[in-house]
C-alpha cells in the first residue's frame, strides 16, 4: 500500500485491526473531538470494560452510561461524548483507514451509530489524559444503521476513509446513538489501517 501526502510517500504494511486485546485502553466520557480528555474512570459496570471492545470476543461488551450519577458530569445525554482512548502496541507509528464495530448483546437502542476518531502521537497516560494534542481522522458512522437494527452480536459494515498520516495513540468517541437509553454499549470497535513505514 502506498500512498502521497504534501509530497512525502509512505508505504505500510497491512494489518487489518490495529488495536489488540494488549493495548492500553482506556475508557473516557464528557469528552468532544479537538478538546481535553474530559474524564476517566468508572463509568462503566466491572464486567462491561473498555477492554472488551477490542478483545476479539463478540459475547463480551463495552458500555458506557457517562453521566452524572456514574462520575462523568456533562454527558448528556447519556452515552454520549463517551469512548476510549487507545495506544496500539503493533507499532508506534499506524494509519488508521478504517472502523469496525460490532453490535453488544441486548438494547439496540444503546447501540452507537456516529463517532469521532482523532489521533496523537503522545504516549503516556498523563498525556493522553490532559496534555495531548488531537487531530481528527474520522466524523462518521460506525456503520451500525440508525432506523435498522442489525441484530445483536453482530459485525456491521467496516466504514472505510481516507487518511495518510500515521499516530502513536487513538482517541475513539460517541456522538450519536440509536434511541433513548441510559448509556451507549458495543461488542467490538477495532481501528483498522496499516503500520507506518518511512
């Protein structure tokens, strides 16, 4: 694969899912694309942990209520603003061009539909909490129809984009989801792309 950004060729190698069951993942809410990292923490059940959203297991999930009576004031409504940030350990340096979600086991209506994807190239947990920089990659959606319910436990349509510049560290966010519930919950959500090759 090899593609031109302002006149410099990167080459990469193809790997499908950038994000491993490995990776330091960290859950987040009352978050939006280009600001702080807003909060992280528990806001999530124990056995429903950002973990799961890259573990490769489609029976296990990851749910997020963010808001106020979990810790995480300013999300509203629930579920939104909230994700995860994530320092894939295949390399220091990958492209992400694509998403893959999968839907969670019960309550479409918690079901995600439109994200955010933003990059840095910042590594430590102190820096990704407060520090980073984000560049926004993806506004999109997470390929899981709004109006039509793929079913549970389901892989959706990977959503594909065009990028070309390479990050240490992902910052994934919900900013819409199918219906009115008390939080936003999926079984899978790998980032897809290449490592980066100068």
């Amino acid at each position: 694969m090899a593609s031109t950004t302002t006149g410099t060729t990167i080459t990469g190698s193809p790997t499908g899912a950038i994000t491993r069951a490995d990776d330091l993942i960290i859950g987040i809410c009352n978050t939006t694309a280009g600001g702080s990292t807003g909060r992280s923490g528990q806001n999530y059940p124990g056995a429903e942990i950002p973990y799961y959203a890259i573990d490769g297991n489609i029976n296990t999930k990851y749910l997020n209520f963010g808001d106020g009576s979990y810790g995480c004031y300013g999300s509203a409504p629930p579920g939104i603003n909230t994700g995860f940030y994530i320092t894939p350990t295949i390399s220091n340096a990958t492209v992400a061009i694509g998403l893959l979600f999968a839907t969670a086991n019960d309550f479409p209506s918690r079901d995600p539909i439109m994200v955010t994807l933003e990059g840095t190239n910042e590594t430590t947990t102190e820096a990704l909490n407060s520090g980073a920089s984000w560049t926004l990659i993806y506004s999109g959606s997470t390929g899981i129809d709004s109006p039509i319910d793929p079913d549970r436990l389901t892989y959706v349509s990977r959503q594909n984009f065009s990028n070309t510049v390479a990050f240490s560290s992902y910052r994934l966010l919900v900013t819409a989801k199918r219906g009115s519930s008390d939080s936003v919950q999926y079984a899978e959500a790998h980032i897809m792309g290449y490592i980066y090759n100068s």
